[in-house]
C-alpha cells in the first residue's frame, strides 16, 4: 500500500529575483511500513522534501499524493491535522520545550490529538526507556535522552508515518546507534512507516531501503531484500 506518492515534483525558493530550483521532478512512492533512509550530500534537497511533504512549504510543479488524496486538494486546517495527527516529526535539536518537564512536554503533544491517560504516557516513555525522567526538565538530560523523549513524543497521536530530519546528526556513535535501533523497533514491532533523512550512509543499514538523493532528484534507489 502507497502511503505517499510524488510524481515530478518541483520545488523553487525564490529570494530577490534569484531563483533556486531545489526538487527538480522528484519521483517517489513510500510504501506502508517501509523504514526509508534518504541519503545525499548537503544541500541537496532532503529537509526541503520534508517540508513540502507535510504541506509547510509549497510546491511549484508536480504533484503529490498523501494518504491517496492530493495535497492540493487539503485546507490548511486539514493540513495542519495531517501534521498533528498523521505524520510525527523528529528533528536534528530534539526540539522539546524547555520550560516543560519531560512529562509535561508529553501531555502537551497529547492535547493536540486524542487525550492520553498517565498511564498511556508512562508506557510510551518505557518504551523509549525514559520512564525514569518524567519530572526532569530537557536541560537536565542528554542528547540521546532528550532525542528519545521526542521520539515518544512523535508517537503520542499514533501517527501513521515517522520523518526524521538528521535525528542523530547531534549525537556521538553510541547514543545514535541506540536512537537508531529504536527506529528499527518501531518499524519491525510496531509496524511504523519512517522516512529518515541523513548524510550518513552507516545509518542506512537500520533501514529497509535506501535513496539517494542529488541535486533535487532521486539517483538511486536501494530495497533490501530481507
Ligand atoms: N528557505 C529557503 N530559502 C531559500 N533557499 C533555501 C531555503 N531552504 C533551503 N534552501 C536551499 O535549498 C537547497 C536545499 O536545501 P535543503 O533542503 O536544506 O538540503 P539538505 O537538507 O539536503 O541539506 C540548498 O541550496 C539551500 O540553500
Ligand atoms: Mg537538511
């Protein structure tokens, strides 16, 4: 099954008179429970794609379906639910709220969507085995922890799909491997569809498929056998 599907997509930043064509007809179909790493050097598009897959940049050509419906075609209500509700983001800066305790940082992603009991808050944070941490504020974590908090996080809504921008690019070897075997056990055990953008071609062995991305375009497109 097709989750999301680009068919020669375009993207062009415009800043005074200069224009950048940074998707350049981008074919792409991402498939129910795939872990996609997408791969390429800097500069070549892959947090752009992000973007305009959740509808936060616009596109100028091409099309893209998500979820069999045309992005197009959704209000910006509806693309703000498909934000909130459908995909969950992780980024390179983990992004929690500084002010909020790691249990408050949960409870207010789960406002958003459907509301979570304590309980199911508690066993998303066991999961990612920061259960421990509920009262501790973001500043009195690391790194790897405060990544795995977002990851809870990401999950809170049930989404449908995981992206993540360069979720290990702030990490030493350790703790992204650790944040990467998580991945893994999200896509194997609990059936999530990821597409994870990196510079780093180690990480794509986590992954089910691997694509490499230059200059706006798809170059090769690497599926596992399993
Ligand atoms: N908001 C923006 N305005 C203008 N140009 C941008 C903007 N965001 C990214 N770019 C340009 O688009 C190209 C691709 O950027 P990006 O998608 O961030 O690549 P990657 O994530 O692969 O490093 C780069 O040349 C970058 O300078
Ligand atoms: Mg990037």
């Amino acid at each position: 099954m097709v989750l999301i599907k680009t068919q020669k997509l375009k993207k062009i930043y415009r800043h005074n008179k200069i224009e950048t064509e940074v998707l350049r007809g981008l074919d792409l179909d991402i498939n129910n429970q795939e872990f996609i790493s997408i791969v390429g050097p800097s500069g070549s598009g892959k947090t752009t794609l992000l973007y305009v897959l959740s509808g936060l940049e616009p596109y100028d050509d091409g099309d893209i379906f998500m979820f069999d419906r045309l992005l197009k075609d959704y209000t910006e209500a509806e693309k703000a639910k498909l934000r909130s509700l459908d995909i969950g983001f992780v980024f390179q800066f983990y992004n929690l709220i500084p002010n909020l305790t790691v249990y408050e940082n949960m409870m207010l992603a789960s406002v958003i969507g459907k509301h979570k009991t304590k309980e199911e808050i508690l066993e998303l944070l066991d999961l990612v085995d920061m259960k421990a941490y509920i009262n501790h504020y973001p500043s009195e974590l690391s790194g790897g922890m405060q990544q795995r908090v977002a990851i809870a996080r990401c999950l809170i809504n049930d989404p449908k799909i995981i992206f993540a921008d360069e979720p290990t690019g702030n990490l030493d070897i350790e703790n992204g491997k650790k944040i990467m075997e998580l991945f893994k056990k999200l896509n194997q055990t609990y059936h999530k569809t990821i597409l994870m953008v990196t510079h780093n071609l180690d990480l794509t062995s986590y992954g089910t498929r691997t694509i490499h991305m230059i200059d706006g375009q798809v170059v090769k497109d690497e599926k596992k056998s399993k």
